[in-house]
C-alpha cells in the first residue's frame, strides 16, 4: 500500500515538473517576443491616434479592428520569441555576450588557463621521469 502511495506520488511529480517545462519554455518565448511590443504598441498608436489613417482604412471605429488586432499582437509576440528563441538562439547569444563582458569570466578563463598550463608541465615533468 506505501509503495503504491509512493508511486503515485511520484508520477504526479513527473506530470508536474513536465507542465512546469512546458509553462516556462512558453514563459520564456514570450519574454523574447516582448521586444516586439515596441512596434506594436507603436503601431497601436499610429492607428488609434491617426483620424487619416482610420479614414484610409475605411473604418470609423476601430473596437471592431481591435477585436482582431490585439489577440494578433499577443501571437505576435509569441510567434517572435519562438523565432528569437529556435531560429536565433537569443538564450546562448545573451550568455555568450554576457561571458565576453564580465570581469569574473575573464578572470575565471584565466586562472583555468594557468591551472591547465601547469598541469600540462607536471605531465610533461612526469613522463620525463618515467622514461
């Protein structure tokens, strides 16, 4: 009966922890899709603040328009982070960058650098007496 209980248990952990990925890698591509707000929220004001453009389209209201436009700018903005993260690989780009900046990296690099060089020397000191 315990072990039953603890099996359960544990497949309820597994399906929580694989809705959990599934939640963040969407989180996630969504906060790369939000630099695209930007343009959106741009062309948001751009329609909803031009009497010239609301003339060209034809539309004397845009509550219609709007139904249509932000469920739109919310794909858009998914469809861009997906973009950003599976085609670009912003993730790695921004680690990378980060890397190249830092202080600590650099003197992290370099102190494993020197650790490699004289482990390198005490091999080669090593197979000399050896021979």
């Amino acid at each position: 009966m315990k072990s039953q209980l603890e099996h359960e248990s544990s497949r309820l952990r597994v399906r929580v922890a694989r809705w959990r990925e599934i939640f963040f890698s969407q989180k996630y591509r969504f906060d790369l899709g939000q630099s695209f707000l930007v343009i959106l929220n741009f062309t948001l004001l751009i329609i909803t603040a031009s009497d010239k453009l609301m003339i060209f389209f034809g539309i004397p209201r845009l509550r219609e328009l709007m139904v249509v436009i932000i469920p739109l700018g919310f794909l858009g903005v998914w469809l861009f982070g997906f973009f950003m993260d599976k085609i670009v690989r912003a993730g790695q780009m921004a680690e990378r960058q980060s890397v190249k900046r830092s202080e600590v990296w650099h003197h992290h690099n370099g102190q494993m650098d020197r650790m490699e060089q004289q482990i390198k020397e005490l091999k080669e000191l090593l197979a000399k007496q050896n021979v």
